[in-house]
C-alpha cells in the first residue's frame, strides 16, 4: 500500500520520501528508479519508527531533500496473529511500539513541519488504520486490532488538535489487501476464499484501492474532511461466512 502510494503520489507531482527499514534497501531503492526513471522525484530513508531517533532524523531528511511535507501517510505496521491465550509480551510490545507509538511520534514530527504557526504550509496527514478495528479482528487478530483502535481513536484527536493549523488528518481503514502481511492468502486458496467468502464484494482489496484513497485525502477535493476514517473493506465483514 505504501509502494503503490508513492507511485500515485509521484504521478500526481509530489516529490517522494520513503522511509523504511534498512532491511528493505533493496525494494525501496528499487521503487526510487522507477519513480525517477518516470520523470519523478524520490528518496529513500532508512529509519524504523519504533526508534524516536530514526524518526526525527527521518523527518529533518525528508524536508532538506524535498522541503516541508504537505501529505504524508504512514503505512508502517506488524502484526501478531496469536490468541489471547498465547499472546507474546515481547512481540505485543514490538507491535504497539511500530502501530502506535511509532506513528504517534511520526505524526508529532509531520505536524512540526506542516503547521502554519511554525511556518510550515499546512497539508494533509492519512494514517492506515484496519476494518479490524471496527470488529476486534478475526480470531487470532486482537491485538493487531486494539492498535488500529489506538490509531483510530488518536488520529481523530489529533485531528482536532491541529485543524486550525492548517493540518488535516484522516484515516483509511483497509480490509484484506494484496500485501506481504496478507502473503497467507495466496499460498492457502482455501483460506483465500474463506477470507473473501465474508467480505460481502467478495474479494480482497487491490494496494492501488488504498492508494486511490489517500491520494484524494491528500488532495483539495477533500478539502473539508478531517476526522473521519474511510473503511475500504468491501463492505466490511460478513459474519454469515466469517473465519
């Protein structure tokens, strides 16, 4: 969903940061040439949101690179599929540290940068929550699901916070998308039609969907949203045909 956001971004004139894991030099870098290669502007960032430090030197990169940001979206996140029962306390901190605390600050760093009171131009921040939230997860997905809660629960607080300077933030609720954290459902095509069984479309989403949304909560066509979460789920969950 990231990638497929900074293609869009890139397509639409938007000068490109992308800031990922080390880990994943190669892709991201890949990504880079093909952005520039089409008459785009891209950078990549190494930097792991779980690590306040990488996300401040993250966000004094990307505005000497390309200026100020006017939209940003933070896609970063992890997920434990484990029930309650078996749950971890070291992987339900990692992901709270990546899925909350991480795009909290991250978002603290944006709004530095944009306000008009700091001198910042204003713009547009989309955090990507989850229709788990909405739900409580599949079985197995509780704790994925209360950090998209936290997100969104602090992305509409946050929203109030800085509307008067001229700040929008907004959220998009995925369900199944096409990703690497979805790679189950193409290795399993029974698990792959269970999932898409309970989805009243009837299918998983595509990452250029998710795109298409934050791109538009970016823009000046939505000019007048701030607040709100857009579920892109399908329709949400069929409990009829659930999992």
């Amino acid at each position: 969903m990231g990638a497929a956001t900074a293609r869009l971004a890139a397509r639409n004139g938007y000068a490109v940061s992308l800031v990922s894991l080390e880990a994943e030099r190669v892709s991201a870098e890949a990504l880079v040439r093909d952005i520039t290669e089409s008459g785009g502007s891209a950078s990549f960032i190494p930097a792991d949101v779980s690590s306040e430090s990488d996300v401040v030197d993250a966000y004094r990169t990307a505005a000497r690179c390309h200026g100020p940001p006017t939209g940003v979206l933070h896609a970063a996140g992890i997920f434990v599929g484990d029930m309650v029962r078996d749950l971890n306390f070291a992987a339900i901190s990692k992901l709270i540290a990546v899925n909350v605390t991480g795009l909290m600050i991250c978002c603290r760093e944006a709004a530095r940068l944009m306000s008009t009171k700091s001198g910042g131009k204003g713009g547009s921040i989309v955090n990507v929550s989850s229709m788990a939230a909405t739900i409580g997860g599949r079985p197995g997905h509780s704790v994925y699901a209360a950090s998209k809660g936290a997100v969104d629960v602090f992305s509409r607080g946050f929203a109030k916070e800085v509307a008067r300077e001229g700040i929008r933030v907004n959220t998009v609720r995925p369900g199944a998308v096409a990703s690497a954290m979805t790679a189950g459902l193409k290795a399993d095509p029974q698990l792959r039609k269970a999932v898409e069984d309970s989805i009243p479309m009837g299918r998983i989403g595509r990452p250029r969907e998710i795109a298409d949304i934050a791109i538009w909560l970016m823009s000046p066509a939505s000019s007048l949203v701030t607040g709100a979460h857009i579920d892109a789920g399908g329709g949400g969950f069929n409990v009829a045909g659930s999992i």
